[in-house]
C-alpha cells in the first residue's frame, strides 16, 4: 500500500476497500433502496455489479466518523489493512433454504460498523496466502466483511443449500472475514439486506433456472 493510500484510509474509515479475488465484469445495472437509521435496508444486485456497504453494529461511538463510503484499488494481497476499532464479533454464518431462494445471514455482536463488499468473481482466491478455493460452481460469489473478527470454528467451514453449492469462510487477517459463495447458476440475480436489529447482513440467492 502506497504512503497516500493508508492516509486516505486512516483519514475516513469509511472508505471502504476489500481485497477482491480477481477482476471482474463493471457493465451491469443496480437498483436499490434504503430507509432511514434503525430500519432495514435492501439493495438488488444484478448480474456481475460489485456492490460495497456500512453496518452500523451496536452503539455507535461518539466521535464516529462519517458513513460515506468510496472506493480505492485494490491492496495487494500481502498488505495488512487498518480496520475500525473496536471490531465487531461475527457470531454465525447460517445458511437455510426457502420456497425460490436460499438464504444466507452472517450475525453480529459488539459495538462498531461492518463494511461489507459483495462481487462476483472467476476464482476463488484467498486473499492473503492466494490459495484457491474450489467451491464446485457454476458462478461465485465473494463477501468480504471488514471490521469484524470472527471465532476460528467459522473459518473454512463449508455450508451447502438448494441454490448453492458450498459456502468457504475464512479469516483474512484479524479484521476481515471473507467468503467464497459458489452458485448453481450462473450469477444470478441476489438481494443484499441489512438489519440493525437483530445486527446481521442477509444475501438471498434465487432458484436456479430449470
């Protein structure tokens, strides 16, 4: 990381720059909507869009910095980045099946904001000692969480549903959990919610076309 890149970042903790795993596709439309503090909100992600976003877990601290997210290059994968303090607990990673959709909810606990990052992505590669990760898929989905630690018993932990064929969590570094979601179609359309209250963060991936 260059001298002006940890400045940047040290300056505005809400800038928000998760290690994506490889490049991936920016022609493709959004549309979301959000509410006001307190409530959920929901964004829809179609097709390969990178979507980034900030969860404010618990109290607030008082001097906290504005939520205004942007974005910088990517860090090289050997470099420890600066994380929010203190960090928040990701307490579970859970994954069931509904009626059209699966879903999957990582849960918080603790006092801080979660800047979260979902892309799609062509490899899975852990970002940190580059191993590659092979989720047996037709797409993949990768969730970085920065700002959060997480017990050891939710890394590398594999989860299967419906509309997924295996989920492959693991620790970046002390603050940041990554993910590796692989899809049975290919990239699907998800939906990316947010809940103060309980604290979690919720992607729901569709049905697989027939």
């Amino acid at each position: 990381m260059n001298g002006h890149r940890l400045i940047a970042l040290l300056g505005a903790i809400s800038v928000f720059a998760l290690l994506p795993g490889c490049q991936t596709d920016d022609q493709s439309d959004t549309a979301g909507e959000s509410n006001t503090a307190g409530e959920s909100s929901t964004q829809t992600v179609l097709d390969a869009a990178t979507q980034t976003g900030t969860l404010q877990v618990g109290t607030p601290p008082i001097d906290a910095p504005p939520t205004e997210i942007s974005t910088l290059a990517p860090f090289p994968n050997d470099t420890e980045i600066p994380s929010p303090n203190p960090r928040v607990d990701v307490t579970e990673i859970d994954v069931t099946d509904h009626d059209g959709f699966t879903r999957i909810t990582y849960r918080f606990d603790g006092n801080g904001s979660v800047f979260w990052k979902t892309e799609y992505v062509s490899e899975a590669i852990r970002a940190g000692d580059s191993t590659v990760v092979d989720v047996g898929s037709r797409s993949i989905l990768q969730v970085d969480l920065m700002g959060v630690q997480s017990d050891s018993s939710l890394n590398s932990v594999s989860h299967e549903g419906e509309n997924i064929t295996r989920i492959d969590s693991a620790a970046r570094n002390s603050a940041i959990l990554q993910s590796f979601v692989g899809t049975v179609d290919i990239r699907p359309a998800y939906t990316v919610s947010t809940s103060d209250s309980p604290s979690q963060l919720t992607i729901d991936i569709p049905t697989a076309d027939s």
